[in-house]
C-alpha cells in the first residue's frame, strides 16, 4: 500500500529529485516557452496584446486558430527571399569554413604530439573573448575609411577605398570568423584519431598519397565533417548580431526579420510565426546532425 | 624529400594564416585602444585617452558592474542544474521520457539566440498577465543566462562523468558510504575541475550574450554588450577598444590561470593515484 509518507519519501529520494529538478527547469524554460510560441503565432494582435485563442464567453471554450501570420509569410515574397537568402548565407559559410577548417584540423592533427595542446588552445582562445567585440573589430577594419583600406591607400595599391562593408562580403567574413572554430574543433578530434596504419598500408600497396586522402581520410572523417557542418550551419540560419553589424540593409537574414517584427512592428504572432518556420528549418539539419552523433557513439 | 618539405611548408603557411585570421582582429582592438586620435583611419600617437573616457564612462561602468553581477549569479544557477542534468542523463540510462529530457536540454544549443531570447519573454509575459509577477529586469536576464548556460553546462559535466570511473563510487559503497557521502567524498572532488571549466565558460557566455539580455531586459537594466551593441550599431567608438582591451587582458589571465589549474590538479590525481598502488603494494 503507497502511504502518503512513502509518496513524499519517493518524491525526495535521490533518483526523482536529480531527475525531476532538470526536467522541472527546462521544461518551464524550454518547452513551454516553443508552445507558447505555436500558440501566439496563430493569433492575431489585439492593440498592446494578443487575442485570446480559447474564448470562454458562450460558457464553451471555443477555439479560434488565426492562420494570417503564416499566409502573409507564405505569399509576401520578401519573407520567402528572406528565408532562402539566410539559408544561402548559412551554406556559404558552412562550405568557406569547411574549406579552410578542413585542412587546417589536418595539419593540426598531424602536427608533433607536444604542439597540439598548444595549437587547440589558441583556436580556442578566441571563444573566451567576447565575441561581440571581435565582431565590432572587422568593423573596424572593414569600413571605408578603415585599417584594411588605410594600409592598402597608403601603400599605393589602390586610390579610392574599397566598399568592404555593409555587403555580403563582409557578413561572410563575420560569419566565417566567428563559426569557424565550431567546424575546427569536431574534424580536429576526428582526425586526430584516424588509424595513420590504414594511410600508410595504402602507401604500401602503391596509392598516391593524394588519392590515399580523398579514398581514406576524408571518408573516415565522415563523422567530423557532418558535425562540423551542422554545428557551423544550424545556428548561422538564424544569426541576428553579425548581419546587424557587418551586413547592412541589403543582406536579407531572417534573424533580423524576427527582431524587427518584435521590435519595431511590435506584432508579436507574426514574429512567432517567422520564429515557428526557422524552427522547422533547423530541424531537418538537426535530424542529420543527431544521427551522425548517434552513429559515432554506436561505434 | 623536397616534396616533403614543401608541403610542411604549405601546411606551415596554411596554419599561419588562419591563426592571423582569428587574432587579426583582437589585435587590432588591443593596438587602436591606444590611439590618440578620434579616427579609427590615423594613428597619432599613443595615449591613454580611451581609458580616461572609459573610467568616466558611468554608464558603461554601471553597465560592466550588471554583467559581472549577472554572469556570476547566472553561472552558479547553471552549473547546478547543470550538473543535475547531466546526472540525470548519464547516471540513470532509462527511465520515462530521458529523450524528452535531452533533447530539451539541447534545445538552447541549437536554437538560434533570437528564438529563446523571444520565446522566454513570451512565457514571462503570459506568467505576468496571470501571476502578476515576475517584472522584467534583472530576475528575468538571469533566467536566459541561466537556461542557455545550464545547456552548456550540462555537456562539459557530462563529458567528465562518462571519462570517470563509476568504479570508484561502487568502492566507496561497498565501504559502507552513504549515497550522499559517495556523492560528497567521492564524485564532488572528481567532479570539481569540470564544474570549474563549466563556470567559467557559463560565466563568457553571459558577460557576452547581447540578444537574450535584449529580450528579456526591463528598463535601467542595460548589460554591457547590450551598451556596446547599441553604440556599434551607430559608428566606431574608441571607448569600445579600451573595453576590450580590458576584458581581453582579464580573459587571457583567467584562462591561462585556469588551465595551470587544470594540468595542476590533474598532476596531483596522477601521483596520489601512484602513490596509492605502491602503498597497496607494500
């Protein structure tokens, strides 16, 4: 028989409280929070507040789902440009990272055992800097009449500055910067594993050192590519700070779409709308993300 | 051997010029900060201007007092249930709705800043429409650090955990301990050098977060970045580059600091744990 003094012994004994303490957090914190998003996404604005979903005022709940947000986003084509513009931006920065990271972890993991301590630490040394700040620097040297065309005035290679920022060029650069180390640090503790026995059997047998790396190492890094990429893609998608910055008016990404609405439209359904769809954006990546983390973890 | 040699080069200059890339930038703040001129396009001469100003400055200084006040109250709040979280996760492989748990609490991970930042201070308004309460302002900035920090948190305690050895616990155990002497004698000391790297790292995460603060912020609570963000926003501003300069001394001291502390305490596990196998050899 479950007395109520067993309850309460079971509720505070160690396995229920180092559960339910976490599981009270984030979902308070996390999952309802994302209902409540689907929720005002599909009211409407009211003045300074929301319409109720659930109208009691018949005696019967009566359930009204307004779907205007999500029509407006679907037939406005600026909203769609946005989404396909910031997902563009997010494939970009996933390949430069990948094109520049890729080698890099390479020869870091290849590097004399003693260094690699060292060489991880000043990738990740940055990270502990704020980030906000490193941003604002590429401003700095990015402007017109900043360092970057200062240097190159002076030295008489060009005569007008060049118009750095405010592109896309520049919105790369930030993003790059900041991402790249999420895209070093997963193909860094792949390849730095990778059995050298397989490469140099390979070499035995009479494969080209070249042909080796594109048969051997890069599909071995399978795992580290995935990750890496995702961790680089899923959170630029919906970066709001470096476009703010760096990007100017003309780089569409909807981070800022969302802020805006919020902000300065103050219309709280169709920033959660344009929040609900970016969250159905992530999730595809996600998905591949966690299969290639549970697949790793298998091996 | 000459191809050897060249691709050491090639492999040499290609790291050279991605670490250039990562510290180009701070460099640039470091050295700008100590420009006299108003123009970030002349050098002058150096002074100490900007750090004049900054000492001035009383909003921004006000505004560095809240994100350390912050960060440091928010990083306690995280590694706790950081810490039970990654427990939860690890020490109890199954139990009703694990899944559900972890992919909650990798849901600040992977979404973007502006989504939490949004859908938190929706839930507080519609907790205020019923409570009355919380108001917006410090408790609700702390609650954002709190559960983006407790995502992170999470993950540096779990990575220990599962490097641990649950051997040591069962011994303990078996020596008649307590579960809660286990946990105090035991996993706690184990524990600690990630439970430090956890606040330390919770703790950057705030002190740097401009878009949640912006969100869940009630008026006369501005944090740091968010004071930085909106004079970025308007043009280049020195005074940032003296902040900087500052935060990037204190930063590099701290992780420098910190990691003699790790290799330290790692050091000392490493001999005691020999000194305690020639002692049971005797």
């Amino acid at each position: 028989m479950a007395t109520k003094q067993s309850f309460f012994s079971r509720l505070f004994d160690g396995k229920h409280a180092v559960i339910g303490i976490p599981y009270l957090w984030f979902t308070l914190l996390a999952a309802i929070p994302i209902l409540i998003i689907l929720k005002i996404s599909l009211s409407e604005m009211q003045g300074t507040s929301v319409s109720n979903m659930i109208d009691w005022s018949n005696g019967w709940p009566k359930l009204t789902l307004n779907f205007s947000s999500y029509q407006f986003i679907f037939s406005d084509s600026l909203y769609l440009k946005t989404y396909i513009s910031s997902i563009k931006y997010a494939l970009l920065t996933t390949l430069i990272c990948l094109i520049i990271g890729y080698p890099f972890a390479y020869f870091m993991a290849r590097s004399p055992k003693h260094l690699q301590p060292m060489l991880l630490m000043l990738i990740m040394l940055p990270f502990w800097t704020s980030f906000l700040l490193r941003i604002y620097a590429w401003k700095t040297l990015l402007e017109n009449n900043g360092i970057i065309n200062n240097v190159l005035m002076s030295a008489g290679i060009i005569d007008t500055p060049i118009a750095m920022m405010n592109t896309p060029f520049s919105l790369m650069i930030g993003m790059v910067y900041s991402y790249l180390p999420f895209m070093i640090l997963p193909l860094y503790a792949n390849l730095s594993k990778l059995d050298m026995r397989y490469l140099e059997a390979a070499a035995d047998l009479g494969t080209s050192p070249f042909k080796a790396f594109w048969l051997i190492t890069v599909p071995l890094s399978k795992a580290g590519i995935i990750a890496g990429s995702m961790l680089v893609f899923i959170p630029t998608i919906g970066e709001y700070v470096i476009p703010e910055l760096l990007g100017g008016s003309s780089t569409l990404m909807i981070g800022r779409v969302l802020w805006n609405e919020f902000f300065s439209n103050n219309d709280w359904p169709m920033a959660s709308a344009v929040a609900v769809v970016m969250i159905l954006l992530i999730l595809v990546p996600m998905a591949i993300y966690n299969k290639s983390q549970a697949e790793a973890e298998v091996k | 051997m000459s191809q050897a040699s060249n691709n050491k080069i090639f492999s040499n200059l290609w790291m050279i010029a991605v670490y250039i890339f990562l510290y180009l930038p701070i460099l640039t703040l470091v050295v700008y900060s100590f420009n006299d001129s108003k123009l970030i396009s002349t050098w002058t001469h150096a002074s100490l201007r900007w750090y004049e100003a900054l000492i001035k400055d009383d909003d921004l200084i006000s505004a560095v007092l809240l994100s350390l006040k912050i960060a440091g109250i928010s990083a306690l709040m995280s590694v706790f249930f950081g810490t039970f979280t990654a427990f939860a996760l690890n020490r109890y492989k199954r139990f009703k709705g694990r899944t559900l748990l972890s992919s909650m609490s990798s849901m600040p991970l992977v979404m973007p800043d502006v989504i939490v930042g949004l859908s938190l201070l929706l839930m507080i308004i519609s907790v205020q429409h019923w409570l009355g309460f919380p108001e917006k302002g410090l408790f609700t900035i702390l609650l954002g650090h709190a559960l983006l920090g407790t995502a992170y948190a999470a993950v540096v305690v779990t990575s220990r955990l599962r490097e641990m050895d649950s051997k040591l616990d069962e011994a303990a155990m078996d020596l008649g301990c307590k579960p809660w002497q286990v946990f105090y004698l035991v996993t706690l000391p184990l524990l600690l050098p990630a439970l430090v790297s956890a606040f330390l790292l919770t703790f950057t995460l705030s002190f740097d977060d401009v878009v949640l603060s912006s969100f869940l912020s009630g008026p006369g609570y501005s944090t740091m970045p968010m004071v930085i963000f909106s004079r970025a926003r308007l043009g280049l501003n020195p005074t940032i580059n003296a902040v900087a300069t500052v935060t990037i001394v204190v930063v590099t001291i701290a992780v420098i600091a910190s990691s003699f502390y790790t290799s330290h305490q790692a050091r000392k596990r490493k001999r005691e744990e020999a000194q305690a196998y020639s002692d049971s050899n005797k």
